[in-house]
C-alpha cells in the first residue's frame, strides 16, 4: 500500500490530534489509514503518515474531515537498522 507523509502548518492541540486519532477509525474508506504523527506543537507544524491507494482518495479523506494541509508526499519507509525499504 502506498504511503504518504501530509504536512500541516495549522496550531491543532494535543487534545485536537487525540480526538481525531480516536475518530478516525468511525470514518476511514476502506484501504485507509493514519499511521502516526510527529508533531511540533511549538511551530505548529505537524507530519502524519497515512497509507491510502492514492493520493486522490488521500485529499478527499482530508477535505471531508476538514483537515488543513499544505503538502502530501509519497514516500518509502527505509528500515535503517536493515538498510532496506519497506515494499
């Protein structure tokens, strides 16, 4: 499944990421999922990993959940430790 990294330059609160992430499950298409986030609350500015089908189906879960974002980027996962990328 294709992966994605979603940058957010938007002030959520730990308290917003958790509701959220609690929810997210009720809501999801099929073939969807967040992953995790890293979060720097100071800059407000936030990068959560999503595996999706594509990027289109991606957008419109982010658009109807009304999530602000700047930018969506398809990524590999490398395993440092192995030195080997996830397929």
């Amino acid at each position: 499944m294709p992966r994605f990294i979603v940058v957010h330059e938007t002030p959520f609160t730990e308290e917003e990421l958790l509701a959220r992430a609690k929810a997210s499950p009720n809501y999801m298409p099929k073939g969807v999922s967040w992953r995790c986030s890293y979060c720097d609350f100071t800059g407000n500015r936030h990068f959560c990993e999503w595996e999706a089908p594509d990027e289109k189906v991606l957008r419109r879960v982010l658009r109807l959940t009304q999530t602000p974002f700047e930018r969506i980027h398809r990524v590999r996962r490398l395993d440092a430790v192995s030195a080997k990328f996830d397929e």
